[in-house]
C-alpha cells in the first residue's frame, strides 16, 4: 500500500548505512562485495503488494463496446489457430503482478528470467512472446553452516518463506526445506546490471554473507551482452572465533516456467569442465514444437572450494530422491557424493514427474577469514522460432555455434570473464554515478530502468536464419537458399548497385549504393497473390561492413502488448539503444527503411471501426514489424489503420537524421535516404488545404491511440515541422538539393499556420478543432522541439515560446498533481482539472513524462525537468510508491492504478541522459541554420518523381560524387 507521506516528503538519499552496518560494509570492502553507494535497495523482509490495475469508466466502456465486441472476436479467433492476439485485455493471469521484481538475467535477445528483490526466478522469457511470470520456487540458493564442535549448525534457503504455494505441507517437496530467513537482517541493492543480497548475520549471526549478481550487459560490446548467462558471487567473512564450513546449495528445476516442468521428456546430465568448473546440463524438451532449451549450473572448484553435484531429485514421494531427501544430506554433509559426476544422463521425465538438479559448493572459512564461491547459469536455446514458422539463430551462436550443449561452455566462460565484465560496467557507470551535479534517484533510475533491454522480451538474431533443410548442418557449412521474388511474371533484381571512388572523407570511403528501386505496381504483390518478400530482398539497406553486422534485434512493446519494435513508442525509447548500442538502434533503423518501401496486400480488419484495408501500405511507416512472423508479417496491431497515422512517418525521419548525426555514419545516411524521401512524400497526402500542415482526420491517428485529434493538432504537427527540418538538413548532406528546397518552402509556409491556429499566447492548443478538450494542455505537445534539439537542429520555435509551453506543463499537468509526485498527466484542462475526454488523456505516462523532462533540460529548465521525472520515481520506484520497480508501466491514473507493465516507452529516461550530454558531433556542429543553406524557389511544387511515389533521386553533391539513386522501371 502506498503510504501518505509519499505526497508530503521527498527523500534525496539512499546510502547504504542506512540498511546496512558500517561494520559489515567495512568487511565487504574489497572484490565489489560491498554494494554500491549508489543503489536501489529494499529489505528482504518487504512486503510485496499486489498491484492494481486501471479500469475504464462507465463513459469510455459505452465508447469502446463495438471495439471491444470486434476485438474478443478476433482473440478468440486467433486463440483457435493456436496463436495469442497481440493485445488482449480480456485474459487474466493467474499470477496478479505484486511489487516482488528485480534485475533480470543474462544478456539481450536470448531469453530472459526475472528474480525478484527477495530470490525468487520469475517472469520466464525463454520462448519468443510467451511470458511465464510465477516464480519456479524450487530454483533457490541455500546456504548450510557447521562450526569446529558441531554446537552451531544452520540450514536455510537463502529467502525469506513467504511466497504462495510454501503452505502445502507436501513432506517430500520443497516445503521440506528449510525456510527459516525472516529477512529482518537481510538486504537487496539493484544497479543494473547487477545486485548485492547481504545477509548480514542471517542465519548465522556471525556469518556476514554477500550475494553479487553479475549480467553480461556491456554497452559497445556486441557480443558478451548477448550471452545468456548470468553469474552469482558469494562473499563469505566469518567474523566468529571458530572457523565454519560453509555450503552453499543452487538448486535448479528442469523448466521454462509455468507448468513446463510437468511435460516429460527432460534430462539432467553432470558435467565436468577446465577450470574447476562443474554442474549439470538440465535439457528440456518444449511444448508445441518450440526448439529444445538446455540449461547449466555450476560452481567453480578453487584451492579453498570443493563442488559436488546432485544430478536429479524430485518433488513428490515417488522420486528415487526427493527433495527431502537432498535436503537432508546436506544438512547433514554439507556435500554430494562424488560419484554423481560420473553417473551420466538420467532417464527422460515422465509425464507430471518434476526434474531437478543441484549443485553444492562447500568452504572452510578461519575466524575473521573470507572467501569467495562463484556459481553460474545459462540457458542455450540457439534457434528462435515464431508461430508462423519462421526460423533463425540467436545471436550468441555467431560465437558458440548452434547446439544446445553450448550452455556447458557459456557457465563456463561466465565464470571465467566476470571481473572483466564488471570492470567495463563500472568504467560505464562511474562517471554518471559520480556525477555531484545530479540527483540520487536519477543515478540508479537511470540504469535500472534499462532492465527493459533484457526483461522486455528481447530477441537478437544472427543475420542469416537456417534454411528449415540445413538445420542440423554444422554451422560452418549452412547456406542460405536465395529466394526468387516473382512479380507479374518476371523476376526484379533489388540489388543492383552502381560503384563509385569518391571518398566521404579522410577516413571513409563511399560504398555501392542503390541503382535501381521496383516502380509501385512491382510491390503491390506476388503472383499467386501472397504478400512479396521484398523486405528481405533490398540488400542495399543491409549493413555491407562486417563490423556494423550486428545481426538483427526485435524487443516488444510490452509484455501485455505483444508486437515487435513498435515505432511511435520507439520513438521515445530508442535513446538508450542509440547511446549504448548504437549499431543496434541503426540496424532496426535499417528494418524501418526496408519496410518504408514495401507493401503486404493481404486485407485486413481494423477493428475501431470494423473498416477493411490491407495489412502495410507503400510509403507508409509500419506501426510495428509483426508479433507471430516479424519481418515478414508486419503490422499486428489492428485497432487503427496506421496507415494514416499522423506521426509515424515524422518519428522515421526524425530518428533517422538523430542517428546519422549522432553516430557520423555516412554509409547509413546514404542508403536509408530513399525510404526517408519516400516517407515525407508519403505525408503529403495529409495537407488537404495546401498550407504545407498536415491535418489530423478526426480519430485517434497516433500514438495516444484513444484521444481523438481535429484539423491541426500540436503533437502531430510540431513532429511534421521538425520532420521537414531534420529531412531538409540530411537532404542537403546527402546532395538532394531539390528535395531540400522543398522542405524549406513547405517548413516556412507551414510553421506560421502552426502558430497561428494554435498557439494562445502560453501554450499550443491540443488541436485546431472546436470540441471541449481543444485547448487542452497536452504534456507532449514540443515532442517534435524534443527531438529537433536533441539532433543539434535550430528550434522550431522562439525560446519564449518554447520555455512558455514547458512551463505552462510543468505547472499545470505536473504541479497540479499531488504536488508533483506523479509525473506529468498527458492532458491537463486550461482550469487546473485534468482532461477526462478519454482513458489516455487522464493518464500519466511514464515514458512521455521522462521525454518532457528531456525537453526541459534542453530548454534551459534543469530544475522543472528533474521535478517532473522524480514523479515518476516517486510513484514507481520508491519505497512509498506504488512498486512498480522493474517493471515500469505504460501509465498509470492519478491514483496510480496502472496499465500495461514492463512496458518500453520509459526507456527514454535515457532522452534525459542524452540532453545531458549531447554527443561530440552534435555539439561540433556548424551553428548555422540548417534552412539557410538551400537556395529555395519562389515558387516551389512537390518535387517530381518520374510518376511513383517512392523512385527516389537523391543527387549526391560535392564529395558524393556523380552517383545517384536511379529507377530502372
């Protein structure tokens, strides 16, 4: 529950001694032991709260009926195809989210597993877009402690005993364990992508215990972050007078959540490896034709550490060894036999039989000594495969090859690398948290709101998928079959390139570019009336340098909103990617662009108003990139025909020049250009009355996909005159001079309609329209001004403007909120009430409220800007808030009922970051007005495309040589 105080006091610090001894910190001092002085912490003995969900009212049920009746329709229809509907609000889940998260395991994109603050594994993502969030509760640590003498004697799981299914008095499953941690003592400290757990003195009071939790999350480095593995380092000081031996017991059941663990057909195998390290392999076989799953765990055997496994035991009394049994030798032991290395694979699991496996590591520690025990695991799932069939490796096979037994040499390699690891992370963090200038709760909310990366069901493939015949080939010998596209009976090459020798500069040199791109009736579709594979088939928009090959990465944008990379919430969460993994933010980039120019026929029902269109359309910015065939599928979401969303297009084009100015990729820049041009020319469509704005047509056409727009409106259009900046100053970079004198007339015509429809002396209106919200204070009404200064563009507008409007926000949809301890509400009227037009304009948004406070910054206002954010640390992941830590939502109401957890727009705290610290090409930049370098027309029309939308002539001037992008049709 949330306490009142939340709504009266501010805290500005979180230091350690607060939860923790100065004594005991003093004894952790040395290995990183100790947690951090920056840190988000909880004691272990916390309650747990049960979140509560949104509701709509009574008035928005009556709007939404028809919606909701087309929508459990289509769920049940694609229910009966075996497929789960993207977004389905319908299906509850059996385990009610509560305030028990942490930071997530492993690195990016090959499955993940959550742990709570308190222990527990939860949330399993192993399988694309299929989440398991209860915790598999006999997966534990456990430590057993004997003193010289055998007076002293502790055994206890290493959690407190308070989770739901522990009351089952089952004598021979894990209730047989000891659960005797109240927690009172006992601490968790989250920097992502680490964690400290001390026990300080529980169970043994003179035993100081510290728990480090290690993930291969390393910005620039593209290949340890996608390992997926996980390392557990245990610190060990006894400060009594006898010396102890201490075991510690990891306990790990054969399972990917859920009820897998009860499907049959699993196999445990020991192993033994170089480098004292040693475990079990945990091979289990998935449901429903997924690709198998194998796990390991293991310790690492030292001069001080002796290993021990137990392959097998069971939870029920029919088990050869049960729980209780393995308990027991332990208490007892404090180790295995040594003879289970060599007891080779189990028998396979019978139906409802659990599986599982445990791996002992025990130590002498003198009196006043320490010592220091590792455990690892890892899950090896090398292929990905999506409902509609198609197939493609992770990205850690590049390096581990495509078998599943690689996990054997990933717990390896996680034991053997992660002091390397932690010193790049903290070489990464260590300036920002070292940083007097900026608040505390910044510092950790900052990195620990990257969990996302991890915990959002990421998938990061290699750049070439398995052909279904060459599967089991090693994967040195795999290859590709090409794929013949076929379109109105003759075959269209896409990758015809032209060569030049002009250099970019004096160190790049140009590549081959596009020569020719297919005319609009080559894409509608194929032959036998399937959508065509032209997404697949524009080699030109692939990287060419092995080096920028990243392969390829999908995350979702949410776990209750199944779908791919969607791109109005990208938008606001591409900030992190573009600041930590850059050539990842351009690869999805690169999937956008190819998409732009694509076209998939098949119709499709938009379920708002039951309408009918096709699934993407030609020139069209896709919503997302597909939930059950991304790629291939796009467009999953159906509410709305994005199509003829007002922001999407905008969003591509800013993105775009964003990173090409950031990161200085020429190459980049070059071979997207034609999707760009392709995407403004798109827009045109929009200005029905030929004053260079677009006009939204009455319904929800764009991110805020229940908050109806008319005419005009300050979020759509602010994203269009920053769209035509940004397109205009890559245009004149990239030599289309034609092109650039274009956006400049339509920008200079269109910026003074802008403010005079909509601009009332302290704010823009919410939209030109005459309906009761239109002048409404919409939080995010300078999105486009966010992004135009964050890419080192002039402003849109005069700063008076500008800072009038941010805090016209700041007093009004922040203050006039409990104070400012919420966030900013997306719609505030001009009377101090809070719009109620529709369910999104009451809320608070927590991405969006980070992305105002990014604007802030950027204007000037570093004290507004860090207002407006701590709201949404104070509601979400204070101790006094809400507990929505790790697992940040969408939004959440005023009295902060959420909706949609673990949700990826609040990744753009790192917009904030980025406001902060500008990138040297941006800050370098000329400081000249981007406009004032085209030579613009009198009298300037849209600029000729040889009859298609989309054939793209992209002069390239100056140090572009004479190339040019041509259309052969």
């Amino acid at each position: 529950m949330v306490g009142s105080n939340l709504f009266q006091r501010r805290k500005h610090s979180w230091p350690p001694e607060e939860y923790i001894s100065r004594a005991t910190l003093q004894l952790f001092d040395f290995d990183s032991a100790a947690p951090p002085e920056h840190a988000w912490r909880r004691r272990l003995d916390s309650h747990a709260n049960i979140l509560k969900e949104f509701s709509v009212t009574f008035r928005e049920a009556i709007k939404m009926v028809r919606l909701g009746i087309r929508l459990w329709s289509y769920i049940r229809e694609e229910a009966a195809y075996g497929r789960k509907a993207p977004i389905d609000p319908f299906t509850r889940e059996s385990c009610k989210p509560s305030a028990s998260q942490g930071v997530p395991l492993g690195g990016m994109g090959s499955g993940s597993i959550s742990r709570g603050f308190r222990g527990e594994f939860r949330q399993w993502q192993i399988i694309p877009g299929i989440r398991e969030a209860s915790p598999v509760m006999a997966n534990q640590f456990s430590i057993f402690i004997s003193r010289d003498g055998g007076n002293k004697k502790y055994a206890s799981v290493l959690a407190p005993g308070q989770h739901e299914g522990l009351g089952k008095q089952d004598d021979y499953g894990i209730s047989s364990w000891g659960w005797n941690l109240s927690g009172q003592n006992s601490t968790y400290h989250a920097l992502f992508p680490r964690a400290w757990t001390i026990y300080d003195g529980e169970p043994d009071p003179d035993l100081k215990v510290s728990c480090r939790q290690i993930s291969p999350f390393i910005p620039h480095n593209y290949k340890d972050s996608s390992l997926p593995t996980a390392v557990f380092v245990y610190t060990l000081v006894n400060t009594g007078r006898e010396r102890a031996k201490v075991s510690l017991l990891f306990t790990w059941a054969n399972s990917v959540g859920g009820i897998s663990h009860l499907s049959g057909d699993h196999v445990n195998e020991p192993f033994t490896g170089e480098d004292g390290v040693s475990g079990v392999l945990l091979h289990h076989k998935t449901a429903k034709g997924n690709p198998p799953v194998t796990f390991a765990i293991a310790a690492c055997e030292t001069q001080n550490v002796n290993v021990t496994i137990l392959p097998s035991f069971g939870l029920s009394q029919g088990s050869c060894i049960t729980a209780k049994d393995m308990w027991r030798t332990m208490v007892r032991d404090g180790q295995f036999d040594q003879g289970n290395f060599c007891s080779g694979p189990t028998m396979p699991s019978s139906v409802g039989e659990t599986l599982c496996a445990a791996v002992s590591a025990s130590a002498w520690v003198e009196p006043h000594g320490k010592c220091t025990v590792a455990f690892a695991v890892a899950w090896s799932s090398p292929q990905v495969k999506f409902l509609k069939g198609s197939l493609y490796y992770r990205r850690y096979t590049k390096y581990y090859g495509t078998s599943e037994r690689a996990a054997h040499q990933l717990v390896h390699d996680a034991l053997k690398n992660y002091k390397q690891w932690e010193e790049e992370i903290e070489k990464w963090q260590n300036p920002i948290l070292h940083d007097e200038r900026l608040p505390e709760w910044y510092k950790f909310t900052l990195f620990n709101e990257l969990y996302f990366l991890v915990a959002g069901g990421t998938v990061w493939i290699d750049s070439q998928s398995p052909d279904e015949h060459t599967v089991n080939l090693p994967r040195t010998t795999r290859k590709l079959e090409e794929k013949n596209m076929r379109v109105k009976g003759r075959k269209v090459d896409y990758t015809e390139r032209v060569e030049h020798s002009a250099t970019f500069g004096s160190n790049q040199s140009d590549r081959a570019v596009l020569a020719g791109l297919p005319c609009k009736d080559e894409l509608a579709s194929t032959e036998d009336g399937n959508p065509m594979d032209f997404f697949h088939s524009v080699s030109f928009l692939d990287p060419q340098n092995e080096e920028d090959d990243v392969g390829r990465f999908l995350y979702l944008e949410g776990v209750e909103y199944i779908m791919w990379c969607t791109y109005d919430v990208h938008f606001y969460a591409s900030f992190a990617l573009l600041e930590l993994f850059p050539k990842i933010e351009l690869s999805i980039q690169r999937d956008f662009a190819k998409a732009v120019l694509s076209e998939d026929g098949r119709k499709v029902r938009f379920l708002a108003e039951g309408h009918w269109g096709i699934r993407k359309v030609r020139g069209a910015v896709p919503h997302d990139l597909g939930t059950h065939d991304p790629w291939n599928e796009m467009n999953a979401y159906n509410i709305h025909d994005t199509s003829k969303w007002k922001d999407l297009n905008p969003k591509f084009v800013l993105q775009v020049y964003r990173d090409f100015s950031a990161t200085g990729d020429l190459a980049f820049g070059v071979d997207v250009w034609p999707s760009v041009r392709a995407a403004m020319e798109y827009m045109e469509q929009f200005d029905r009355d030929n004053d260079g704005l677009i006009e939204n047509d009455g319904f929800p056409d764009q991110t805020y996909d229940t908050w109806t727009v008319h005419g005009i409106s300050a979020y759509c259009g602010c994203l269009w005159l920053a769209a035509l900046q940004a397109a205009a100053a890559m245009a004149v970079q990239i030599g289309d001079k034609d092109f650039a004198e274009w956006c400049k007339a339509t920008f200079l015509k269109a910026k003074p309609v802008f403010e005079a429809k909509l601009w009332n002396g302290s704010y823009f209106n919410y939209d030109s329209g005459a309906s009761s919200n239109s002048k409404s204070i919409q939080a995010d009404q300078l999105a486009g001004q966010w992004y135009t200064a964050s890419s080192g563009l002039p402003p849109l507008f005069d700063d008076g403007k500008i800072r009038s409007s941010l805090q016209k926000i700041y007093d009004f949809n922040v203050m006039k909120v409990r104070g400012g301890r919420m966030g900013a509400v997306n719609g505030m009227h001009p009377n101090g009430k809070v719009d109620e037009t529709c369910m999104q304009s009451r809320e608070i948004w927590t991405g969006v409220t980070y992305g105002v406070a990014a604007n802030m910054i950027l204007a000037g206002m570093e004290e507004q800007a860090f207002t407006t954010a701590e709201g949404i640390f104070l509601a979400g992941w204070s101790e006094e808030g809400y507990g929505y830590w790790f697992q940040t939502p969408e939004a959440w109401t005023i009295d902060g009922h959420f909706r949609s957890l673990i949700y990826m727009r609040p990744l753009s705290i790192w917009g904030m970051q980025w406001a902060l610290s500008l990138p040297k090409a941006i800050m370098e930049a000329p400081h000249i007005n981007m406009m004032d370098r085209i030579c613009s027309s009198p009298m300037i029309s849209w600029p000729s495309s040889n009859g298609s939308g989309v054939r793209i002539v992209a002069h390239r001037a100056g140090c572009f040589g004479n190339s040019s992008f041509r259309c052969t049709c």
